[in-house]
C-alpha cells in the first residue's frame, strides 16, 4: 500500500486511458466493389484477401477527459474534415458499447511511405478498431473488433486477422458482419510485389467509385453473378495450395472489377501507363515459366502474387517497367496486434 496517498485524485478519478495498436495492408485476391446497404456498410459480394506484413499502421487512442472534442493526427499533420469525421463515427460506436462519451486523441503512422498512394484505410481502419476497444477496455472478441472496422470500411473487416481472409456479402436486414480467417500464413509461403506507379492521389475513393459503378455500369449485375464464382475458385485454390488457380482467379476478380467500373459513366479509370506496363511485365514473366500473377486495387499500383521464391525476380523485373517507381516486396503478415503504449506514436 506504500504510496497510495501520493496518487494524484484527479488523474484516478477520472483518468486518460489510452492503447495502441498495430494492423497490416490486406490485398483482396476476390474484390469486393459494391455495397449492399450503404448504411450498414454491407457489401454485395463476398471478398477473400491476404495480409501483408510489409505494410502497416500504428495507432493510438487516448480517451482523455479533458479533450473539447476527437483529434486526429495522421503521419505527423494534425487532420480535421472527412477523415477525422470518419474516425470520429468509429469512436462514437465504440463510446456508445462503452457508455461513455469521452472525447479521444487519435495518432495514427504508416510504416510505409505516404507519398507512395498506398495509404490504406483497411489498416488505418482496423488499426483504429482495435486501440479504440482496447482504450475502452471493452471485453469483445476479433470478431466484434472487426464488425466496427468492417462499418468504417469493410476491407477494413480483414485486416484485423492475418494470413488468408473471408468477408462474406451482407444479407438484408444484418446488423453484424465480420471478416474471417481462412487460413494461417503458415499455410502457403506466398509474396506480394508492390509495384508503385504513381505519387499522385487517386482520383476518387473507392466508397464514391463503386457507388457511382453500381448507378451507371451496365456491368455491375454481371459482377455481383461473378463473385461468388471466384470466391468459391479462390477458397478451393488456397486449400490445394495452387498458385495458377488462385492467380487465375484473383487476376479475374481484378480486370472484371475494373472493367466494371470502367463502363460507369463517366468512366473511372485508375489505370495509369505504367499501370499496363506492369501487367504486361507479369504476363511476359509468366511466358518466362515464372508463376506470377497481377492484382490491382482502387489504384494505378499493381500487385504482383507469386512464390517466395520468385519474389525477386519479379521484384526486379517490375523494377525495370517504364513509369514504375520503386518495389515493396511482401510476406505475409498476421493478426492486427495491441501494442505497448509509449514511445513516439
Ligand atoms: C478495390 O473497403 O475502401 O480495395 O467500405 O467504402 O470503405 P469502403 O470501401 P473499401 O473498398 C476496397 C475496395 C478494393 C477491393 C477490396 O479491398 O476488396
């Protein structure tokens, strides 16, 4: 009992209680594009996806009593508008488990570089999830942690497990969904080679494009057929251990996605030059014996999933791509993790 009596009151009475958390980039090998309910955040398609380890964000919550309001700041600049909005909805739901209404200091750091256009809301998001309900010292489990990540942003959903991931579609009327692991990283010594092509901002996110795709795409009825056909491929793929069905299918997912919403009108493209440079430099490869194969998110940058083994080779190889910035190579990466508080985050 020495040194009770020194406690400052006020700090135990009503103390700042914070947590930190770290969460990875996820790559989605099925992509989800379309929701099901805007509201709830619930998809239309289901998504299966890996974890990268190379990619990351650090985040810290402080519940702090003596804050007016929420503050955000990301990559060392204090942020206010949108994204401190969508921060700001996250806590509330996580306020509102808690029952409380103490207002957070939020810090948030990529481990990546931010002029790379890889800023990624899924570890952002899932990052944000998990120091939030830990702050709050909320007793729930993955699951729960990933429903509150998957309403912010459902990639977000997967990247609070590591390895391979499932998010299956919304049914009407759900009020939870969360992401699901398919199997461990352990399973399959997969790599991912980031291939940067671009340094400037995508032109819309992806929450504004795959509504404007789901309006006016004439294509969007076939996607929403589509998908369930290549998660079921993508499940089988992963369990077998085949790397050209699973690369068949994830490019499928990739092109189909971005046909779909390049017969929005207006279009949207994200392709940039060196966009097709890099898929052109994976088929080559592939004509080379090399196994690889491309994905592209709601970006120019390609996304290259191959072997261990090759992972060099490729890495070089899309190096060498006119308009290709630099390469990340990727393991990957487990579960989101609470982190020790302190330090410079
Ligand atoms: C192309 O999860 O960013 O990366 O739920 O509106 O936040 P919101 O969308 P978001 O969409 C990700 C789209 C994608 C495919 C994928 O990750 O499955």
């Amino acid at each position: 009992m020495h040194g009770e009596h020194n406690k400052p009151t006020t700090a135990t009475a009503n103390p700042t209680r914070a947590a930190r958390a770290k969460a990875h980039a996820n790559i989605a090998l099925a992509k989800y594009w379309g929701k099901l309910d805007p509201e709830e955040n619930l998809p239309a398609v289901p998504s299966v996806s890996i974890t990268l380890e190379a990619l990351s964000t650090i985040t810290t919550v402080a519940f702090d009593p003596s804050l007016q309001e929420d503050t955000l700041t990301l990559n060392g600049a204090p942020c206010g508008g949108q994204a401190l909005d969508r921060v700001g909805r996250l806590l509330d739901r996580v306020r509102s488990m808690a029952g409380t209404t103490t207002s957070a200091r939020v810090t948030s750091q990529n481990d990546f570089p931010t002029a790379s256009g890889l800023a990624s809301s899924a570890s952002a998001f899932a990052a944000l999830a998990l120091a939030a309900t830990q702050a709050a010292a909320l007793a729930i489990d993955r699951s729960e942690v990933s429903d509150i990540a998957r309403r912010a942003s459902a990639s977000a959903a997967r990247s609070v497990f590591g390895g391979f991931v499932g998010l299956a579609a919304g049914a009407p009327g759900e009020t939870f969904l969360a992401a699901s692991p398919i199997a461990s990283r352990d399973h399959w010594n997969l790599n991912v080679v980031v291939a940067i092509t671009s340094d400037r901002a995508k032109p819309i996110g992806s929450t504004g494009a795959m509504r404007h795709t789901a309006d006016t795409s004439p294509y969007y009825r076939a996607w929403l057929d589509l998908c369930p056909r290549l998660v079921e491929r993508i499940h089988k793929a992963i369990e077998a251990r085949d790397l050209h069905a699973l690369g068949e299918a994830a490019e499928h997912s990739a092109l189909a996605m971005h046909a779909c919403a390049l017969a929005a009108t207006p279009a949207i493209l994200y392709f940039e030059p060196a966009t097709i440079g890099a898929i052109r430099c994976i088929q080559s490869l592939r004509k080379r014996g090399v196994v690889v194969y491309a994905t592209i998110d709601a970006g120019p940058h390609v996304k290259a999933i191959t072997a261990l083994e090759n992972s060099q080779v490729v890495a070089h190889a899309l190096g060498e791509v006119p308009g290709v910035l630099r390469t990340i190579v990727s393991a990957i990466g487990g579960d989101a993790t609470v982190e020790p508080v302190g330090g410079s985050t």
